[in-house]
C-alpha cells in the first residue's frame, strides 16, 4: 500500500482527493490505526465524510464493519488470494 500512496502523491492524487474528503490510512501501529479509524468514524459522522485507507486482511480490515455511511465506496487494490497449495486449505477441502 505504501508503494501506492507513494505513487499518488507524486501524481497530485491524494492532494486532490485532501481538497474534497479527510484521508486517514492505516499503520503497521495499531495504535495509530485506531486512533485514525476513530477520527475517520468521526469525519463521516460529521458530514465532511473521509477517505480510509487499509489493507486487505491487515488489523483494521479483520471484524471492522463498515456499513451505512461509513462505507459508501470500496477500492480493493492487490486482493488476496488463499495460497491453493495450503496444508490447512486442502484439508478443509477434503472435509468438506
């Protein structure tokens, strides 16, 4: 994700999107990352709305439900895949 941003800031991108919508994001810290999440809840309860920036099965995105305004857009970049060759997938597999 880093590599991304980094990409938009050179392209005018994120400074563009900071001119309409707040934009928090998502940290290896997960101190930070709540305090952003937090702050981002707020953002949207205020009206202003923001822009939240996360990792696909990083901490945020695990049991983190954003509903009703909270999640009026969704961008997935880099989807992860489950590995095919896993141990524990080929298990649940045959199980099933």
């Amino acid at each position: 994700m880093e590599n991304i941003i980094q990409m938009w800031h050179e392209m005018q991108v994120i400074s563009k999107v900071l001119d309409k919508k707040l934009v928090f994001m998502e940290t290896p810290d997960i101190v930070e990352s709540s305090i952003a999440l937090e702050n981002y809840r707020k953002a949207c309860d205020s009206g202003r709305g923001a822009v939240f920036l996360s990792v696909a099965r990083g901490k945020v995105a695990e049991g983190i439900d954003f509903d009703r305004h909270y999640g009026r857009c969704v961008i997935m970049m880099g989807v992860p895949f489950q590995y095919t060759e896993s141990l524990t997938l080929n298990a649940r597999l045959d199980f099933m």
